[in-house]
C-alpha cells in the first residue's frame, strides 16, 4: 500500500518554499491595482493583466500533497521522460523535462542520507537542448539502500534560481520535497549499474509517484 510522506489532507495544496520572491510582488501589484480600478481607469486597465499573472503565479508555485507511491526508485519531477541514456560506468541517466505548467517541487527518489548538493553555474539555454547539460545545475548525491544515487536539477532560458530545501548531511524519506526549480526545466536521475529502467520515452511522471525502476 502506498505511503503518506504528510499527515495533510490527500489532494490539498500549498505554495512551494521559496516562491516568495516571484509571488509577493506580483501578488501585492495585483491587489493595489484593484483596489484603485474603482477610482482610476488606469488603475482598472492594470488590473487584468496584474491579477492574471498573480493567478498564474498561484498556479506556477503549487505544492500539492501526494501518497508516495511504493517502490525502490520513484520519480524526483513532474514531467516528460526526455531521454533514458545508458552511462560509460553503467549506470542508466533518466532526463525529465519539467515545462512552466508542472509543479515545480523536486522530491527525494529513495529514502536516504543527502551526502553532497553542489552548485554549479553556467548558461541557461532551453532545457530540452542537449548543450543544457552545461546550464546552471545542482548536483545531489544520496546515500541509498542501492548505494550512491545521483540526482541533477538544471535550470533553463526562464528557470534561473534553484533552491534546495536541505543541507548535506540531512536523513531524507522517500519522496521528501527536497527543492525547488523556478519555471521549468529539467531533473536528471543515475539508476546504478543493473537497476533496470520502468518508465519510456515521452511517458508523464508524478514527482513521489511515477516508479522509475523494475523489479
């Protein structure tokens, strides 16, 4: 049977941590806006546009409550399985593209200790191109039951910020909320040498979901 990772209600939802520094002005915009509309035509002008881009960033930064689903490896992103690449030290790469309508959150893939999160700089081209593997990224590593299990959040042309939750060190359970990429962009995951893969090309996953592995 599945897992709760939360005692909140099945289905509710909340604002992903780190949001604020997109949602609180564009929000507080859209609210002075309409409070004005009714005494400045300007002011009523502005308000369509504010509000629904402080609807849309409501929707962008929603963290909903999940089950965690059962399984040694579950999916760390809302996304598109992009490619499924075979590594040089036998490992299996899992690339997940996460567009600006998936939720945003990132989950632990195993319950583990977090042994490394190392941040690297470079470019922000569009995360589905293949020269992303040079773009701003965060490198995790977790201590697992399978051993080493590395995880990559890289940013893209509009995901320019990534905030990870947790310091290494820190014991996490399967299907933790571990960080957060802002508008998109793209979640990597090593499978260890002889783990065989479960999802496909093009197949939808569910962050804490989505199992990645076979049995």
């Amino acid at each position: 049977m599945p897992h709760s990772q939360t005692s909140a209600p099945r289905g509710s939802v909340r604002l992903a941590r780190g949001a604020s520094p997109w949602l609180l002005p564009t929000v507080a915009t859209a609210a002075l806006s309409l409070a004005r509309s009714r005494r400045s035509r300007r002011a009523a002008a502005l308000a369509v546009p504010t509000t629904a881009l402080a609807a849309g960033m409501l929707w962008f930064f929603r963290d909903p409550e999940r089950e965690i689903a059962q399984g040694r490896v579950i999916s760390p992103a809302d996304g598109v399985v992009q490619s499924i690449m075979p590594w040089k030290d036998g490992r299996t790469r899992v690339a997940i593209f996460m567009s600006p309508l998936n939720v945003h959150v990132n989950r632990a893939p195993l319950a583990g200790t977090v042994t490394s999160v190392e941040h690297i700089p470079g470019g922000f081209v569009p995360a589905f191109n293949k020269e992303s593997e040079n773009n701003e990224r965060v490198v995790w590593h977790f201590d697992t039951e399978l051993g080493d299990i590395e995880m990559v959040q890289i940013a893209g042309a509009v995901a320019r910020r990534i905030v990870p939750y947790i310091p290494k060190g820190t014991k996490v359970e399967q299907g933790e909320r571990i960080g957060l990429i802002r508008f998109g962009s793209r979640v990597d995951i090593y499978l260890p040498a002889g783990v065989e893969v479960a999802v496909e090309v093009g197949q939808k996953t569910v962050a804490g979901v989505t199992r990645i592995d076979r049995d």
